[in-house]
C-alpha cells in the first residue's frame, strides 16, 4: 500500500502520522519538538518520527513527508522564515535539512496552507477549486485555495485573514493594531469579551456552569449555555459570527472566492455561529454574489494538521 | 509596424486607441458606446471604431483588439457580467461578438483589471510580479496583480479593493455596507465630509477657492490649497492616506502583496496623501513585512483606460 507522513510541526510537539492517499490516518504518534534546543534538532525529531514510522510501514510505499510548520514558508528548499514558536529560527532551509537526513521526498508548506489543503484533499473542500478556509481558535488562522491551488502571494504569507481589520477604532489585537478578526474571536479576546459583559447578565447559564471561575470561561462553555438555549449565550456567538462575517466579506471582495470553510476550536459552537457568519456575509455581499455564498464547516478536525501536511502529496 | 487596438467601453463613450507594442498610443478616437440601447448596438460602434482605426493603419499589422469592460468579465468567450452603467446588459459574450464582427484576436477584461495589466505591461508595474492597483475616483475601484498575472477569484470578479471595510460602523457606501474606502475617498464621499468639516475651518484656504461654491469642492482644489501649505487641506489628505491605507493593509494581508500602485483623479493629490499611505501601511504592517511595502503612483493618467485594454495583448 502507498501512504505519506504528514508532520504537524508545534512549537512544543511534533505530531506525525501515516496517512493513506485518501486520508486515513493508519498511525499516529507524537515527540517533543525541541525546538527550543534549534532548528537542527527539530529536524532530528523530524527524523526520529518518519524512522518510526517507516518501521511500522515497512512493507508499504511512501510517497513522501509533508510538513506543515509555522511561519511563512517559501518552497525553494522549504524554507521557513520567521516561525512564531520555534526559538532562534529566523531563516532555516527546513525542506532541504529534512531531505538530507531521510533521503525521501519532502514538501513544506504553512501549516494554515496546509490545513486549506487538507480540507482541498480530504475534508468540506473536495471537489472545489476555490475556498478560503478559515481556523478559529487561539489566533484565527486562514488558507487560501484559488483555482485548486494555495494563493502564496508574494513570499508565501497570503493568507492573513484574522488580521482583517473590521474597525479601525477596535480592540487591540496581539499583532499591534486595532479591530482585526482576531482581537473579537481569537479563544483569549473572546474570553475576557464574555466575561466583562457577563457582569450585568447574572441570569446567564453560563454563571451557573463555570461556578464563578472565570478562568473556566472557555467557548465550549458558551457552546453548552448556547445549546441550552441561554439567550446570553447565544448574543455572544450571533456577535462573534458578525465580527467574522463582517471581515470575510472584506477577503470576498478581494478575492471573489464566496465558499469559506470554518474550522478550529471556537468553530465547535456549530450553528448558532455558523448562521450568523452565513446571515452577515449574505447581508453584505454584492448583489449578483449573494447566491453564491457557502459557509461550511471544515472537517479534519484533531488531526487536521496532520492530514493537511500529508495532504500536500496527495493527487 | 505592429500596433495594438485598446477599447475603453465606458456607459456614455467608447475610447479607442491604437497603441503600440511599447505602450505608446499613436492615435486617438471616441464614439458614443449606444449603451443605451442595447449590447449589439455597443458591439456595433467597438466595430465601427475598430474600422476607422484599420483604415488609418491598413500598411500594419494589427495584433488584436483588447476591450476594458465595466462589469464582472469571464474569459470564456469575453463574457461580461451585470456591468453597472451598461443597460439591458445581464449576460452578454461581448469578445465572442465583437470577434464575428470583425474577424481579429479579441481579448476582453474588467476595466479595473485592464488597468492593473497597464501599469504591469507599461508603467509603474513594469517589470514586477505582485502589486495591487487602486484607482481613486468616483468609486474606488482595484485590480490584483499575482506571479506575473491577473488574479481574478471563482469567476472574475477580484480585486473589489474599494469595498474592503475599514469601520462597519463607518459612513454608509453606494454598495449598502458601511465603512468601505469608497465610503471615506469615492469623490462624492470625500466632498461631502469636506464640506462638512470646512464649517469649523473658516481660516482654510479652500473656502476662498471655491468662494462659496460647495459644488466646485472637489479634489483639485484641496489639492490646491494642500500645496499652498493650508493646513485643513493637509490634514483632509492625511485622513484620506489613513483610510486608504487601513484598507489596504487588510488587502495585504490576505494576498502577502506589498507592492501598491495608485491612480484616477483623486491620487493628483499627490506627496501628501501618498505619504499617509505608506505611513499607514508601514505602521499597520507585519514586523517582517514593513521593509517590502513600496507605495508608487501610477503612470499611465488620462490614456489609462485605451492603454490598459491594449496591455492585453502586450507581451
């Protein structure tokens, strides 16, 4: 049987996995990334993993490694430049280092390109030529594929939709400006959002359910009060939809691409927030576009990083 | 000689241009476009004036008739879409026609776009790769230039860089949203704002200019007054730079493109409000992203329109 290594590379863990060309995930496993030690050790962890692998894999083809890394990645040696995470790394021929050690085919690619990727290959995407997948989690990550392929842009950083500005006049964000997507939905902002305002909504589910801990004040929670049918709960993620709907029909505009696929843990609050991002883009989209507008959710999930590097020698 | 045909169908007039392979126009004419009427008769008068520039050309060979179009334009048969300003036009395959009229290469292109692949083919874009083009004027209109080549989204309609939104509860824009750049420097809007604001500012020098003639507050003369150093002027461009240059640091972060090219009427400001927008950009752009931002006029002025239709089928 043929099948690739996807490498989810993090800033503490490298998760690495087997995957089948129609993205199965045969096997995974997990090793520290060290990538506080330098790059050279990550890429000695890199080896360690595609070793084990390939042993449990011995009688199979591979096809090829896959690595989805952070930072702005240029295909030329897959370089990586500037990963957030990974210390002492400003310009690191990533690709090529890996090649050198396993002697096998390597591709790199940003790990939110691969996540798009994946979704492209394996997930909500398949078939289509023309997506903007968007990660709502931590940071809110974004992938761009136009015409069957990632949009890289100049040197290979495309793809920067958390950090559409949607008010200018915005909260903060943690890139240094005001009003991006991300400064409203980003897992922290959004956190300290609910729970400012859950001051003056005592009658809030979601009071009950975190017991006065604020530190417990997470989307899944929201999501709990929300199906529950707390109205509180259910503003939040009607708001949280029109942030976001508000900044992807900015990226619309730019790209004329109207499919967006959604992703990432915040994105697990489902319909309520799924509506209210399809209801804002419908409400703000040019006319004659208006019918074309998809709002799906992506489905990798836990191993989306994994499946979006293994994605990237899939067919 | 070989020479080129550029179309520029607007709603009123057609302009026709034969240009050559350099860029340079070698001779001028205009027709009315008989918008008014219906898509035939439009194909009819590009027919006419393609006659009256062959005859004058008839010892040169003609490379073939590139058509600017307002509208969404799909490259299967020159296809153009829902134009504004083009009446009973919904769907119409103007290329396809235009080629059974008059038995030559037709290529047709968004206006915006046609633009963009002006200054690509001829002017400030000469020579690059990746740049977004804006054209300041009534509306605000964009073209994306990415690896060499237009970038036109699903189905032809990028680079809407004009409705990108900057504040959602910003001034209301022609397309119904609030907060677009067009809303803050499309000429109407700008005016309006001016001429509101210059009721607190009765020392500026713009209100000797236009001598109490709110109709004749256009950019030409706080351009005027900018340059005579009146602060209020100044302080118009500076905001108009701001606006621009928030809109476009989302643009940049979607496309990784940090090359930006400014043209139509409203950029005749000039050093003023284009030093307000790359401070903007620069201030509002990605650490490792501040050194690439490059902020250029645009070369090709009044003979934007002819010459950007015959970059078309520039080398």
């Amino acid at each position: 049987m043929n099948y690739i290594i996807g490498i989810d590379l993090g800033g503490t863990f490298i998760k690495a996995g087997a995957v089948s060309k129609d993205g199965e995930i045969l096997f995974e496993t997990s090793l520290p990334s060290q990538a506080e030690v330098n790059p050279q050790a990550v890429v000695r962890q890199i080896g360690k993993a595609v070793g084990i692998i390939e042993e449990k894999f011995q009688s199979d083809k591979l096809l090829g490694v896959g690595i989805g890394s952070p930072g702005m990645v240029d295909l030329d040696g897959g370089t990586v430049k500037n990963p957030p995470n990974l210390a002492n790394w400003i310009v690191f021929r990533l690709g090529d280092e890996v090649v050198k050690l396993i002697n096998e085919p390597v591709k790199v690619e940003n790990d939110a390109n691969a996540a798009a990727v994946g979704e492209l290959k394996f997930g909500a995407g398949k078939g289509m030529k023309n997506f903007i997948m968007i990660t709502l989690g931590t940071g809110v990550g974004g992938g761009i594929i136009a015409d069957g392929k990632v949009f890289r842009g100049a040197e290979g950083g495309a793809g920067e939709i958390g950090h559409t500005t949607i008010d200018y006049n915005g909260p903060l964000c943690g890139c240094g400006n005001h009003g991006c997507i991300e400064a409203y939905v980003g897992q922290k902002h959004l956190s300290r959002h609910v729970a400012e305002q859950l001051k003056s909504h005592p009658e809030s589910l979601i009071n009950k359910l975190i017991k006065g801990d604020m530190e417990k004040l997470e989307p899944k929670i929201i999501s709990d009060a929300a199906n529950q049918g707390d109205p509180f709960a259910l503003q939040i993620w009607k708001e949280a939809g029109f942030h976001v709907g508000i900044g992807l029909v900015s990226a619309m505009n730019v790209l004329d691409i109207t499919t967006f696929i959604i992703g990432g843990g915040v994105a697990k609050a489902g319909k309520p927030l799924f509506d209210s991002i399809q209801e804002t883009i419908v409400a703000h989209a040019f006319s004659t576009v208006k019918p074309r507008v998809r709002v799906l959710c992506a489905k990798l999930e836990n191993s989306a990083g994994v499946l979006g590097a293994a994605a990237l020698f899939a067919e």
